[in-house]
C-alpha cells in the first residue's frame, strides 16, 4: 500500500502557523538612552552599570553606590553630553546601527533577513530574537559588532541572548559572530577608511593615536584577551599604515576611564595633553575598536578631546570617523558575515 511522505502531508485546517526555514542575521551593539533627558540616562545607566559583567564589583557593595550616588548624579551630565550629539534621528549609535542593517540587507539580498538589537535600552536583544522566531527564522547568525572580544561587551551580549532562549520552547539555532580583531578584512577596512579620512585633511598629523575603549587593569590579569586584542589591531593597522604614511606616528591609547579603580594605560586623555605640552602641533584620533559612532567617539574625543589638545599647546586636531557605514566597513562586515552563514545559505 502507497503511504504520503510526512513532508508532503497537508497542514491541518485548524492548526496555528508555524513559519520556519529562514535565516536570520542580528547585529548587536552597546545601547543607548531613548532621549538625551536625564530620567532616559537614568534608566539606560541603572541596566547598563547594574551588568554583572560590566561592574564587578559585588553589588551588596556597589548598588548603594549606584543608587545612592551615580544615579543621583550622572544623568545630567551625561543627559548633556548625549545632547551635544543627539541628531534628527535619534542617538547616533542607534542611527548608525540601523543603516549598517540596511545596508547588510541590501548586499546580503532577500534570502536572508538582517535586523538590529542593543545589549541595553532598545530595541532589545529578546525583543528581536522572539519576533525573527516568530516570522519563521529558525537560523539566526547573532553578529556583536565588537572587534576586540571582551566579558564587558561581547560576553555580555551572549549572556543577553542566551538568557532570551531561556524562556523559549522552541529555540531557534545559534550561531555567533567571533572576535575579528586580527581579521585581514578588518584591517584592510581600517586601512583604507583611514587613509581616504587623513589624505582628506589640511595637513597630515604628526602622530594618530588609535584609542579603544577602556577597561579595568584588572580584567587582563583575571585572562580577558581584550587589552590582547587591542595591541595585536594596533600594530597589525600601524603596519598597514607605515608604507603610506611613513613621517607619521602611530600610537595606542584606551579611553573612557571610570571610577578610582586601575585602568588599561596609556590613556587617551593624559596622552592628548602630554603630546600638545611636548610640542606637537597635529594629532588624529582614531577610534578602531567603535563599530560605530557614538557618544564616546563624538563628545569625548571629538569634543572633549580637541579641547585638551588646544589648551595643551597644539594647533591642529581631528577626530576620525568610525567605519560606520560607510563602503569599506559594510564590505569587511558582508565578507564575515558571509563565511559565518556557510552552511545555511
């Protein structure tokens, strides 16, 4: 007797829709406030700083210090810097992000679909991963756009995710975007992004400083790679840059220090000072480890940053733009994501 294949049997009438077979790409990033008003920092610094990852800290010992004083304080201040940079669409980061998807979408074509998420604030990473489930995508390639890895960043978007697949029943299948801090596309983006931006200014500087974000002395010796990575970047880009730009200056730096605790060193503030005070005139800074720009790449050193510079002595200042979305960064970006979906497409 004949028997119909099980995947040729009709769906029944009454039964509920459950689209699959699509793949799925979702690029990750840090987070960002709703609104550059003190109560949306408020909330955006209470999830971000309460992050097991990013302050550890134990919170017995740090909540009251977060409660009690850092949120009591911070918001306006940051509410102020987010507002010196806050354009017609919204967070710069955010604004950045969205138009990297768009823009992976365009090169990826129709038969996988991308979309966007932030670790903190929205939209959020379970938001996201539940609504591409539901439209079917059971294949998801989660892309955190950190090159460097780290526990504060990459790690902790991870942690996001698997936490959002904690409370689904049907979990579509994961794979996850690695550290590409030493990809040869990674660096030749950088190169070439890099290179267009100074040929475009007035005069070559005499140093660029490349400045990552940074972390606290003591997560290289509890074994994260990040300050690894980092150096291994900057000299891989000061290689490539050398043959161009042979008179200039290559220098690393780490950026966005807080609290009293030991950081990665040099820093970038301290250094932009001491260079003006040393006699230099011209300084770019680059900010390779940014994904995209935000308020750390345009206030703290592309405003704050020329302000230290000038009243140090120098002359002449200019803060580089991130890879963004522009073509080299979205090439480097389809050529990864290319190799990760392998296999599925």
């Amino acid at each position: 007797m004949e028997t119909t294949p099980v995947a040729a049997m009709p769906r029944p009438a009454d039964h509920p829709a459950a689209p699959t077979g699509k793949v799925a790409v979702l690029l990750v990033n840090l987070g960002t406030p709703d609104a550059p008003e003190p109560g949306a920092v408020k909330r955006y610094l209470a999830q971000f700083l309460s992050d097991r990852r990013v302050v550890e800290i134990p919170p017995i010992i740090w909540q009251p210090i977060l409660r009690g004083v850092i949120l009591t304080t911070r918001p306006k201040k940051s509410a102020h810097a987010y507002s010196l940079v806050w354009g017609k669409d919204g967070s710069p980061l955010a604004a950045i992000t969205a138009r990297q998807a768009r823009a992976l979408q365009s090169r990826l074509g129709d038969a996988i679909t991308v979309d966007w998420a932030m670790r903190y604030g929205n939209p959020s990473i379970a938001e996201k991963v539940a609504a591409l489930k539901d439209k079917g995508h059971d294949r998801i390639l989660f892309a955190p756009l950190y090159p460097q890895y780290s526990g504060a960043t990459t790690a902790t978007a991870v942690d996001a995710l698997g936490a959002a697949l904690g409370k689904m029943r049907w979990q579509p299948a994961i794979r996850t975007l690695p550290p590409y801090h030493d990809a040869p596309a990674y660096i030749s983006a950088l190169a070439d992004d890099l290179t267009a931006q100074l040929r475009q200014l007035t005069q070559l500087p005499e140093v660029l400083l490349l400045s990552f974000h940074g972390m606290p002395e003591r997560t290289l010796h509890l074994g994260d790679p990040y300050h690894c990575h980092c150096r291994k970047t900057a000299r891989l880009l000061a290689e490539a840059l050398a043959p161009i730009f042979p008179e200039m200056r290559v220098d690393i730096t780490f950026q966005s220090r807080f609290g009293k605790a030991k950081w990665l060193e040099p820093a970038t503030d301290v250094t932009i000072a001491a260079e003006g005070q040393a006699g230099t005139r011209r300084m770019a800074v680059a900010m390779p480890g940014f994904s995209a720009d935000c308020l750390e790449t345009l206030e703290e050193i592309a405003l704050q940053g020329r302000d230290t510079f000038l009243a140090a002595g120098g002359e002449s200042y200019d803060a580089l733009s991130c890879l963004n979305d522009g073509e080299p960064g979205m090439a480097m970006l389809e050529s990864l994501v290319r190799n990760e979906l392998q296999g599925w497409v």
